[in-house]
C-alpha cells in the first residue's frame, strides 16, 4: 500500500517518546501490562527495558529508534490492517516498521495471547 511522502515523513520525525505514553495508556486501559508491551518491542527492536528507557530519555525519532534496532526476522509475518493501512503492503521501510510496532501493540491491547503476538511457532 501506497503511503504519501508527508505521511512518511511525519512517521520518520515523530519522537517515540511522544507516542510511547499512549501505547502503555492503550494496553493498561484494556488490563494489559507495560511488562507486556516491553516484551512486544523488545521482540520487534531488540530493545530490553534499560536501552528503551535511554532511547526515551533521548527523545529518538521513529527513524532513529529503528535505525539502531534489530528487527526480528520473523516481523514480515506480521499481517493485517493498521491506521487503515494492510502492514504487509506498505512500501516504505520505515512507515512499515513503526506500523508493524502498531499492529502489536493493538493485537496486545485487544486480548490476543503473547505467544501468538510474537509469531511463536
């Protein structure tokens, strides 16, 4: 799917730290745990609880923060419609990332098992 430059633009520049406060919100709203949530972004990123709070405290873009991740080589099994967009056919590599990190954290929020959220065979 076919994003537009100022729409991956605006994903690119986003402070992460900007938007992680709403992801814990969703996922403690719905009686999930921030536990949780870290267990998600460390499967996608790579990141433990110490690196994401540095990255926090630094006020990282989207850019920056996936620059220095390790994304999981099992992500493109991440599938489905996110923000009105199917994750598996956006085209910008960093728009799709920072969607795949969306897709997670809505699938946490919506009471789906952690075990299939990581794509745990």
């Amino acid at each position: 799917m076919k994003t537009t430059p100022e729409h991956n633009l605006r994903m690119a520049k986003t402070i992460f730290a900007t938007v992680y406060p709403y992801y814990i919100k969703k996922v403690e709203s719905k009686g999930r745990t921030i536990e949780e949530l870290h267990e998600i972004i460390k499967w996608l990123t790579g990141f433990d609880k110490i690196k994401l709070q540095e990255l926090i405290e630094k006020e990282v873009t989207y850019e920056e923060f996936f620059e220095t991740a390790i994304l999981n080589p099992n992500a493109p099994l991440i599938k489905g419609v996110i923000c009105g967009y199917k994750v598996e056919e956006i085209i910008n590599p960093l728009t799709q990332k920072v969607r795949y990190l969306d897709k997670l954290i809505d699938e946490l929020a919506k009471g789906k098992q952690l075990d299939k959220i990581l794509r745990v065979a």
